[in-house]
C-alpha cells in the first residue's frame, strides 16, 4: 500500500508587533461602532506625529539691535508701570542719599567733637601739669627750709655720732639712714604747717613760724644725743 502524505497543516498567522498596523487591520474588520471607534482611537495614538521645523530667528545687526533697544526704551517711557517704578526707585535713591549724607555728617560731626574733647583734655592736662611743677617747685622750697631747720638740731645733738654708733662706724649706713630719717622728718613738718594753716585758717608762713617756734622750744628742751625719730615723737 503506498505511503500516504499528510498535508501541512498552516501556522496561524503570529500576532504582528507593529502597533499601528495592528489597529488599522482591526479597523478594516471591524464589525461593530464600538470596534470600529477604539481602532480609530488607538490608530491616532499610534500614528508618529510629524516634527514641525522651527524657523531659524534671524539673527540681527549691532544697528538693528540698537534701533530695537531704542523703541523698546521709549515704549517703556510711556509705560504707566514702568513709569510708576521708575519714580519708586528715584524716590529710594534720594532716601538712600539723603541716609548717607546725614552718616557722613553724623561722623565727621563725632570725629570734630572727640577731636574738641581730646584737645580740652589735653589743655587740662598740661594745666595740672603746669600746677604740679609749682607746687612741686614750692614743696621743694618748704622741704629745703625744714631741712635747714633739722640740720641745726642735728648738729647741737650730735645725731651722726649716735647714728655711726648704731651701725657700728659704717659712714655709708649711717648717712643713708640720716637722709631717710631727715626725709621723713620734712615730710612730717610739712604736713602739719600745712595741717595748722587750714585748721586756723591763716596763711602758710604764719602757719611755719608757729610751727617752728614750737619745735625749736621742742630742741632747746631735747638738746641730747636723741635721733631725728625721738624728735618726732616728741612732737
């Protein structure tokens, strides 16, 4: 019996991947409104759109470029709202102006009145200066005048002996020691003649010669070898 061969059996066509040829078969068979108007639909959303060329903008000239600049400045002069800004900025820039200068006359108004203040300052200065060195100058004379005074008690009581027996011959201790106590015995007259001049209101000279007579009573009742701080103490 001879062989018998079967016939191909044909593949069912494969889904196409093209979408838009897709919809648009499914438009051709379609059988219903509704079929027929989401074909229509998915064709639109599938169909490529279509690039539109943009014009290339011209490109303009340095004049053409001022003439444009030149008609928009003057379109914008007639504008109410830039014209309405412009005035607003005016109106800060003279604030802002008007800050700055009182800034400027604040400070060299400070600068003038620190710099009057510094040369007062300076004027009081040299004026107390000027005061001490005459008060140092006649403090410097009273001090003489009581030197004077206590190196006539020195002498009559023989204090530099009693001052090299202290320390033991040493001439250079001994008159260190009596230029202090001296020191400090003019300190100590001063002090009180100016003391007594206030108390009893009378002047310094008066004041010295009521001091002075009673410490020369003090030495003519003292004469011994008593040193300058016994003197004191006794007055």
């Amino acid at each position: 019996m001879p062989a018998t061969h079967s016939k191909a059996v044909p593949e069912k066509n494969a889904e196409t991947t093209n979408q838009l040829r897709k919809w648009e078969k499914k438009l051709r068979y379609a059988k219903t409104e509704e079929q027929r108007l989401k074909a229509e639909r998915m064709i639109r959303i599938h169909t490529p759109k279509e690039k539109k060329e943009v014009p290339k903008k011209k490109e303009l000239t340095e004049d053409q470029l001022l003439d444009q600049m030149v008609r928009e400045n003057k379109k914008l002069r007639k504008n109410p709202e830039f014209i309405k800004q412009q005035e607003q900025a005016e109106l800060k820039r003279q604030h802002l102006d008007r800050e700055r200068q009182l800034t400027r006359e604040k400070i060299k108004g400070d600068a003038k009145e620190r710099k009057e203040q510094e040369e007062k300052e300076k004027e009081k200065q040299l004026e107390a200066y000027k005061l001490y060195k005459q008060d140092e100058a006649t403090l410097n004379e009273h001090m003489d005048s009581h030197k004077e005074l206590l190196t006539e008690f020195s002498e009559k009581t023989g204090v530099m002996e009693t001052l090299l027996e202290k320390h033991k011959g040493n001439k250079k201790k001994a008159k260190k020691d009596y230029k202090s106590q001296t020191t400090e015995m003019c300190r100590f007259f001063e002090y009180v003649i100016c003391k007594i001049s206030k108390d009893k209101e009378i002047p310094y000279d008066d004041a010295k010669t009521l001091y002075y007579d009673n410490v020369c009573n003090t030495m003519e009742q003292n004469v011994s070898k008593d040193s300058l701080k016994q003197l004191m103490a006794s007055l």
